[in-house]
C-alpha cells in the first residue's frame, strides 16, 4: 500500500531570479560574441548561452504554485516522492510530474451523476465539469417494503497517496461506495418501528451514525475521511405509499382512541370516588353502571352530547 510522505521543497522566489537573469545573460554573451572578433575561444561562449537559454525554460518547468487546501503529488519517473500540502511558491525537479488533489470539503447526494469534461480535438473545453441533482435509490428494508431513500456525504481528502495510487478513480469511488452503504443499512431496519427498536424514520440520529460509520469503513482505503451522512430523502415506494399512509392513519386513531379511554376511564374512577366519599348521592350498582356508561359516552365521543333532562323520579 503506498503511504502519503509529506514533502517540503524549495522556495522558488531565488530559482524565479535566477531564470529572470539568465536569459539577459545569454543575450549580453550573445551581443559581446558578435562585436568581438571571431576568434576560436569567442565562439567558445556561444554554445554558453544557448546553455543559458535551454537552462531557463527547463527551470521555469520546476515552479509550482500551491493555494491552500489544495496539494501537488510528486513522481519521478513514475515513482512516488512525496506530497505538497502547504500553500505557497516552490520550485522542484522539472522532472517530475504532479498530480494535483484538492484537500477541501466536498459533499454530494446518493443517486447523483457526474458528467467528466470534455474537450474538443484542439484542446478547447466543450463541456464543463457538472453533477446532477440527486434520485432516491429504491431498496427494501428489513420488512420487505420497498421505500426510496437518499442521503448527503460530506467528505474530504486525508491521503492523496492512498486517494491517487489505490483506487482508479477516488471521486467514482466515493460515489459508489457511499450508495452500496445506504442500501445496506436500509435494508437492516426497518421503515417504521411500534416496539422501539431501530427504524429508518424513527431513529434519525442512531441511523445517520451508522451510516457514517459504514462507508467510512469502506472508504478506509482510499484516503478519504467522511466527515458527515445524513438522510436527506425517505419515503415509501409509490406503489404502497397510500396503502402504507392507510396503516398509519389507522395506528394514529387507535392510538388517540386509546390514549381517549384510558382518560376516560380515570376520570369516571375519580368521579365516582369522588361521590362517594363526600355522600353527595347514594347509587346501586345498577345506577352506578348507568352512571358510567353514559360518563364514558359523554367523554369518549368525538361529537358534541346531547343532554335528557329526567323530570321524573330517580328510578322513573
């Protein structure tokens, strides 16, 4: 596995004068060789300044410019050297050749396309770099229900050696790797969850931690830290989303209704305890029922009771 080695070159404002000043040079040697004689040792300073020249185009090759965030990866013929993470002017061995990877956060939607630059025969950009929104992925979860799902990565270069020289391309990786997380963990849980176990709508946070967790596990080798996943997009299938929205609606009126009675239930204890130990009235147990039955009717019912006024005996 190749490791990042961090290199620190040389300055390049001394190199940058030194090739401001020999191309001047050649031309004074040129200029002295043409008003002296031509003598054999005269002609001698000739191949001197062509020397002068060839030096100063192949220094000028050596000067590399380094903003922050950003970072130059070294190879000699093809062998790793090192890795500029500092900003500045530097200036280096014009035989190398750099790879440049930008250490600045980054951030993209599962199910999002990128479209690569393109250039035309002369070198002209035709199509600019450019990534379309995100598309839910649709996978099953842990109940079967087909549901679509997306989330945002953040994430950043932490290794350009890694980044570079072990996957192909580590931006597609990302993209990839990122989306085969997702739809491992939503198949682990489920949608929806009535026990308090772990579901994908009720457990947000526990949920996006995993999934950090899971494609930092895959991204390991590819020098890329994640600083951040979160779901952005949940939602059944179209298929089953009214029927689905059926069950929930269901559950909701169920649990209201419960929540309804048990309420009831306890305000019909306190009333009757409450008559009872102030002796407002005595009741049977047939009146007691009464009593209850039409307490639960008036408090359980969704509309508005009508009162009967019994103008007769208690038992009439």
């Amino acid at each position: 596995m190749v490791t990042e080695k961090p290199l620190q070159p040389m300055s390049g404002w001394f190199p940058l004068l030194c090739c401001l000043a020999m191309p001047p040079l050649a031309v004074a040697i040129c200029i002295g060789v043409a008003t002296l004689d031509s003598d054999p040792v005269t002609l001698l300073f000739v191949p001197v300044a062509l020397g002068l020249l060839v030096a100063t185009v192949i220094t000028a090759i050596g000067f590399k410019a380094v903003a922050p965030n950003d970072s130059r990866a070294l190879l000699l013929f093809g062998e790793y050297q090192g890795t500029i993470k500092e900003s500045g002017f530097y200036w280096v061995n014009p035989f190398y050749s750099t790879k440049k990877v930008s250490l600045r956060v980054r951030n993209f939607e599962t199910g999002s396309t990128n479209q690569p630059e393109k250039k035309d025969a002369a070198g002209n950009i035709v199509q600019h770099k450019s990534q379309s929104g995100g598309r839910p992925s649709k996978v099953n979860d842990r109940d079967g229900n087909p549901v679509e799902i997306s989330a945002v990565v953040v994430w950043k270069v932490i290794d350009t050696a890694e980044a570079l020289f072990e996957v192909d391309d580590y931006e597609h990786y990302v993209a990839v790797q990122s989306e085969a997380a997702l739809r491992g963990l939503a198949s682990r849980h489920q949608y929806d969850s009535e026990d308090h176990e772990t579901s994908l709508r009720g457990s947000t946070t526990e949920v996006s931690d995993q999934l950090e967790k899971d494609i930092q596990e895959r991204l390991g080798k590819a020098g890329v830290q994640v600083i951040e996943a979160r779901i952005s997009h949940l939602a059944y299938a179209p298929e089953i989303a009214a029927a689905m929205l059926q069950r929930q609606q269901a559950q909701a009126v169920v649990a209201a209704r419960t929540q309804i009675v048990a309420g009831a239930v306890g305000m019909v204890r306190m009333a009757l305890d409450q008559l009872s130990e102030e002796k407002i009235v005595e009741l049977d147990d047939e009146r007691r029922a009464a009593m209850v039955s039409n307490l639960l009717v008036v408090l359980c019912s969704d509309k508005h009771t009508q009162p009967v006024v019994n103008t007769g005996t208690l038992y009439n």
